[in-house]
C-alpha cells in the first residue's frame, strides 16, 4: 500500500513540474490569458460583452430597457 501511494505521488510531482515548466515556456510571460469576456477578440467580433458592460450601454439611450428585456415586452 505504501508503495502504491509513493508511485502516485512521484507521478503526481512529475505532472505537476510539467505543467510547470509548460506555463513557463508559455507565450506571454508564463501568464493565463484573461478569461473576462470583454477582452475577448472573438466575442467583441459578434458584439458580445461582458453582461455589465451591455446593461450600461443600453442605459444610456433608455433606463429601463433592461427591466423591459427581463419581462419579454
């Protein structure tokens, strides 16, 4: 049982220095890219934003256009 649980930590440590070395290696410094909608490339092509940014904009040429949207008029 001991020998099991060794074995799956070594092949955990491996994983994980992998995965390491792979984020590392990475494009961009080793960082995550974004995952806010708004910073999207592809979304912003299908005019797709982030919900916040949406209802702001909406706002501003008509209040209460996003209560009207909530109940279906």
């Amino acid at each position: 049982m001991l020998k099991l649980a060794l074995i799956t930590l070594v092949i955990l440590a491996f994983c994980m220095i992998f995965l390491a070395i792979n984020i590392i290696l990475k494009k961009g410094k080793g960082e995550f890219r974004s995952q806010h909608i708004g910073q999207n490339a592809k979304l912003r092509e299908h005019d797709i934003h982030c919900v916040q940014s949406m209802d702001a904009r909406d706002r501003k040429s008509d209040p209460h256009a996003a209560v009207r949207r909530e109940r279906g008029q």
